[in-house]
C-alpha cells in the first residue's frame, strides 16, 4: 500500500523484502472457489494448494502494478526465491526428496533476478 500510495518519494531508494508464508501449513482454503478456478485439478487438498498458489500470484502482481502506477518499475531489481524444496502438497518432481533432506529436492529451489533498463541498477541486456 505504501508504494501505491506515496506520490511523494518516488526518488528515494526503496528496499522491499517481502516474504510469503502463503504456501505453507496450514493449507487454508483462499477467498476463491477452488472447485470451479481448479476443475482439473482430481485433489480438494491439491485444488486448495493450487488457490493458495494463485493467492500469492495475484499478490505479487499487486505489487508489480503498484510500481508501475508509481513509475517505479523501470528502476526495480526483483529477486524471486523460495526458501527450500517443497514438502506436503508440493512436489519437487523429478526431483528426489523434500525439504529437510539433503538430495536435490530439498536443496534445490526456483528463483530468478529481473533486471532494468537502468543502466546503473543491474541493466537487462539489450534488445530484452
């Protein structure tokens, strides 16, 4: 709310850590209806993990937007990381094991860095 609210500061450095416990325990059922948003989806269980998925993207796109209607995007660095491997209704296939092992789905996480056009805050590589 702060970065979509504040028309004042938009010059000053911004550091933003946000991090999600949305899917974790307790898998709680999102203000969605994950009967008819996850059809396909054969496992209640799995379907209320898919809405607490989409929760957080929906989340992160808020944010995202927020930047943009600040004119802030153009000179935000976005580090995405998740913490672990996944455990419960995750899954870390092909992967072998889970979090709080030492195999690969365990150790191993998803992430990505997205740069700017900025050429002095971490610039994307022409043409991109």
């Amino acid at each position: 709310k702060k970065a979509d609210n504040d028309d004042d500061n938009n010059n000053n450095p911004l550091f933003l850590y946000l991090a999600f416990q949305s899917v974790h325990n307790p898998y709680d059922v999102p203000p969605i209806n994950v009967n008819t948003t996850f059809p396909s989806i054969y496992s209640y269980q799995r379907r209320i993990y898919a809405g607490m998925i989409q929760m957080m993207d929906d989340a992160i796109r808020d944010v995202v937007h927020a930047f943009k209607k600040q004119h802030m995007w153009d000179d935000t660095v976005v580090i995405f990381t998740s913490d672990n491997g996944g455990i419960g209704l995750g899954s870390n296939y092909p992967l072998r094991g889970r979090k709080g092992f030492n195999w690969e789905g365990g150790i191993k996480a998803v992430g990505f860095v997205r740069g700017t056009n900025n050429p002095h805050v971490a610039p994307l590589p022409p043409n991109t």
